[in-house]
C-alpha cells in the first residue's frame, strides 16, 4: 500500500500581494505567532511547453528556502488538496493576476 502525503495550498499576504504557494508540511512554529511551512512544492523545470512566468518568479524567489515562517495575521487560508495547483500571485485589493514584468539580462 502507498501512502499518499499530504498537499497543502497556502495562500498569504506579502507586501500587497496575495501568495498561493504549495507545499507538504504545514505546522505551528516554535516562533510564537508564525506559521510554518515546509517542503515547497514548484512544477519541475522545463516540464511543459509553456513556461508560466509567476511559477518561475515564484521558484527563483523561494529557491533554496527549507521552510518559512509566516505571520499568523498575514495567512489568509491554508486548505488540504488532493493535488497541487497553478501557484499564483495577485494583487491583495483587486484580486486580479500579476504578471511578472521581465528583468533584463534575465531569459524569460
């Protein structure tokens, strides 16, 4: 019998944004007042045709991060899924989608 490991959507506030991310663990941090979220879960490099530029944003911005802390007051809502999603980022007060601008020097 294979057991299936949990996945976890966070979705949280960051400097007026709203973050959906994934992950496989999620638990109260020995910080008080802190979430903790560990194991990000991002599409495997290269693994479609298309490449979506929040994933990419979000993978270089969270690249070599073990876990995070994230302030109680600042995670919106964190739900068990059965499998992982389309991380995203929008704007906190519109709800609508962020499309990361190009950096140049840097291949999109």
């Amino acid at each position: 019998m294979t057991s299936k490991r949990a996945m976890y959507k966070i979705t949280f506030l960051s400097q007026g944004k709203s973050i959906e991310l994934y992950a496989r663990e999620v638990s109260s941090s020995g910080l008080w007042g802190f979430i903790e979220v560990g194991e990000l879960v991002f599409e495997p490099a290269g693994e479609g045709l298309v490449i979506d530029p929040t994933e990419e944003r979000l993978r270089e911005e969270f690249a070599g991060t073990k876990r995070l802390h994230l302030p109680m007051h600042a995670v919106v809502r964190i739900e068990e899924v059965e499998r992982r999603g389309v991380c995203r980022i929008r704007d906190a007060a519109t709800g609508e989608k962020v499309v990361p601008l190009p950096v140049p020097g840097r291949p999109i």
